[in-house]
C-alpha cells in the first residue's frame, strides 16, 4: 500500500509518498513558499515587518502551496495508488476562521465547482495574517500567565509560557482586537487546518502539536479550562477537539489530483513530533537533533519531566506518552547569514572550514534574531575572540561550535544519548555532523530520507491502515 505524507513548514511543504510494505519512499516534490509563490510576499516563510519581534505569514500561501504540491505529486507518481495521508505543519502557528469557515469546509464535497482552494476560502478568514512559531511579540502576555499560574502552567501543558505558543499569541490578538477575535470562530494550528481543508471538516489537534499551546493539560489529553479562560474569553469553544489518530475522509475537492476521495486522513501533528516518528526515533533511546530553520533537539520520553531551567518543552509523541524538545532559533537562517557574511560556498561551510581551522578553539554565537533557548535580544554575532581579525574557517567553526555547545548545555535535562540522529538540510555537512559527535560524545547517525517530518506524516497515515 502506499501512503502521502505532507509536511507544511516554515519555508516550503513538501510531499512524500511512502510504500508500506517495501518500507520505501518512492516519490517526493516539494514547494518552496518564497521562490514559487511569490505572490504572497514571504520570501522567507513570513511577512517582512518592521517590528523584528513581530513574524506572521499570510495562511493563503499554505493553502495555494498545498494545491501546487499536489499537482506536482500528481505529474510525477499515479496518486489513485495512495490509500491513506498524514501530515504535519510548523508549530504554534495559528489560523484565525470567521463565520465563512464552515460553508467553504462544505463546498469541498463538491468537486464540480471549477474554485481552487483559495477561491473557496475567500471571505473564511476573520484575521488575515497567522502568526507563526518565530514570532516573539508576546512578552507582556508571557509575563501575566507567569504570574498568574507560575510552575502550574509548565507541571501541566509541559513548558512554561514562551512567546512564541499559541496561547500567548491568541492572547495578544484577544487584547488588541477584542471585535474580530469575538467574531472568530475557530482557531486552527497550521498542521489542524491543513487536515480540515483535506477533510472538508473540523480536523482534531493532535497531542504533540496540542502541547505547543500552553493550553493543553498533557496529562489528561483536554484543553485546560481554567488557562483557556485567562488566555481568552470564550476560547475552548473556538478551538477544535483534541484526538490522535484519524480525522476524516479525503473529501472529494481532491480528486483533481487523482487522489481517491474516501482515503482516511490522520490527523497532522507538529512537524518536530512528525520527525520524532519519521527518524524512528518514537521509542525511547536515541535523540534526533533537526538542523532545519529552527534546530531542535528531542527525544522519547519514558517518563514525564519538565526543564526546571524553563526553556524545554514536554509534546505528546504521536506513538503514545510524550516527547522532550529544546528550539534553538537562530538555525539555518543563521548559519546561511554567516555563510553570506563570510562569502563562502556551501563546500566549505560544510567541511572545507573545518579542515582549514586546525586547532583554533573560539566560540561564537549567532544573534540574527530574538533567540528563545536561552532567551537573548537579537544582536548580532557573540564572539569570544576578535571576530575582524579571525579567517573565515575561523568564523565558521565557531558558530558551528557555539550553536552545538548551546544546543548540548540546554538539552541535558533531557538526558544523555550514546546515538543521536540528525536529520535536516544542514545535516548534509560533515563538519556540523562531527562537531554534534565532539561536543556529545555520541554516535551520530544521517537517515537516508532527509525528509523525516513528511516521512513521518506518512507513517502516521500508515498507521491508520493496520
Ligand atoms: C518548535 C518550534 C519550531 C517549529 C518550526 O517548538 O518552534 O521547531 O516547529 O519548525
């Protein structure tokens, strides 16, 4: 059988089609939001805003990019072979639906009308942008959970409040535009509002992108009433069920890609708890580092334990129990500023510098952007050493070091690993590869599919058919 596994991330979404019984991937295309839709002014995944802390994409380019990727899948590979699909999206990010929502939801069973996606969603929107997991705008709404629930909202959603979850983003907009929020009807993750337009329905939130909220009680699997009701007036009615597992059919819109309409549909979840199954890693014992626009660093988790150090964050793991996660903003974007910086090519940001660098020991540290893990202003490069004077081996050595050695001392709440998998468009170089070894002390192992998170949508859909 086959399956089609979605990931819907910052920059691009990509589509894999996974063969269950050969346990191989025989088809996967790919959208690159900035270069091929650029229509919807996200060059790189969002809207450029004066305001730094401010980042919000517009939640049509998800749409319009989900279209083109299914059309590119449907050129390629014969998609009335696919029997199930799965998926997952970037985290926290939230779509904002008014009183269109539901009609254009139900247009989907028609697959006569000659409307795309988009057309159909005309008028669905109450908010026309979605803030999204970069966004680290929220301070003030940060501050009033901390002081209102303290410990309680780490013990219970699995992380203290952070900026960038979707509680304090949705407080935010509840405050400042208290009209349009009460018009709103519903409120969907990027991952559960994919899933709806492929149902032609509400889709559930799934337990690992549930938990990137600060308004899941983990334990128990429900929408905390009590941090709803702070966060937001009405909230838990806005929000859509909680479920794992299956969360429709394929509504018969899709059959312009070939896809046979009736397939079921796994609920999506994050793209990290995605990756987390997609590098066979949903059983404790190895950690999985993704080396992506964010790094993270995560792993299964045998028993529940939050970071006292309250940068960590407790998801569920869509393979049951729960998973431990550490983002580091300033990931790939970075590295490729540093490289721009420095002007060199890919070979030697990726093993050349290393080679080239010899003994040098400095550390530097890259500040693009407000960095969430541990918390620091946007300020540029942090070096220990004369940063003008050092070669460009030096500079790259030493941001490779710096976001590894910040990546190794936030994580060890977590737990030691003798294997970690990396998985990522930078885990194609050897030198962050063998730095990740060094600074470890670990066996480090690459996947052959770097597309672990789409990978991992197409397990969960596999899942669904036995
Ligand atoms: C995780 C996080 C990012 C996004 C985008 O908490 O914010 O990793 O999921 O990849």
């Amino acid at each position: 059988m086959y399956t089609l596994g979605i990931d819907s991330s910052t920059q691009s979404v990509k589509a894999l089609v996974y063969d269950t019984e050969a346990k191989s991937v025989v088809a996967t295309v790919s959208v690159n939001f900035g270069k091929e839709l650029p229509e919807f002014g996200c060059p790189d995944g969002f809207l450029p805003n004066e305001d730094q802390l401010v980042r919000q994409a517009d939640p049509r380019l998800w749409v319009a990019a989900l279209e083109k990727v299914l059309q590119k899948l449907a050129d390629s590979f014969d998609t009335s072979k696919i029997d199930a699909i799965g998926g997952d999206g970037q985290q926290h990010g939230s779509v904002y639906l008014g009183a269109g929502w539901s009609a254009a939801l139900a247009s989907l069973s028609d697959a006569a009308d000659g409307r795309t996606l988009v057309e159909r969603l005309d008028g669905a929107f109450s908010r026309p942008v979605a803030p999204i997991w970069m966004d680290s705008s929220t301070h003030a709404e940060v501050a009033a959970l901390d002081v209102r629930f303290g410990e309680t909202l780490r013990l219970r959603t699995g992380s203290p409040a952070i900026e960038r979850f979707t509680g304090p983003q949705i407080m935010k907009f509840a405050k400042e535009d208290p009209s349009t929020f009460a018009a709103t009807r519903r409120i969907h993750l990027v991952s559960s509002f994919l899933c709806s337009l492929l149902i032609g329905a509400d889709a559930p939130i799934d337990t690992g992108d549930g938990a990137g909220t600060n308004l899941l009680d983990l334990a128990r699997g429900e929408w905390d009433s009590e941090i709803c009701a702070f966060t937001a007036p009405g909230l838990v009615a806005k929000l859509p069920a909680v479920r794992n597992g299956r969360a429709g059919s394929l509504a018969p819109y899709f059959v312009k890609y070939g896809l046979r309409p009736g397939i079921p549909v796994a609920a999506f979840t994050g793209d990290n708890p995605a990756s987390l199954v997609g590098t066979g890693a949903d059983k404790p014992g190895v950690a999985v580092i993704s080396l992506g626009t964010s790094d993270t660093f995560f792993a299964a988790m045998p028993v529940f334990k939050t970071d006292p150090d309250g940068y960590g964050h407790v998801f569920g793991n869509p393979s049951g129990g729960f998973m431990s996660l550490a983002c580091i903003k300033n990931g790939s974007l970075a590295r490729e500023k540093v490289r721009a910086l420095v002007g060199c090519d890919y070979a030697f940001f990726d093993e050349g510098a290393f080679e080239a660098a010899g003994v040098f020991a400095g550390r530097a540290f890259p500040y693009f952007e407000e960095e969430i893990t541990p918390k620091h202003p946007g300020t540029g490069i942090e070096a220990d050493f004369d940063w003008k004077a050092a070669s460009d081996a030096e500079k790259v050595v030493s941001i490779v070091r710096g976001q590894v050695l910040n990546m190794y001392e936030r994580t060890r709440w977590i737990g030691a690993f003798d294997t970690i998998r990396v998985t990522g468009g930078a885990s194609r170089s050897k030198g962050i590869r063998d730095t990740i070894a060094a600074v470890f002390g670990a066996r480090v192992e690459t996947l052959d599919v770097p597309d672990s998170a789409a990978l991992g949508g197409a397990i969960l859909a596999a899942w669904l058919l036995g």
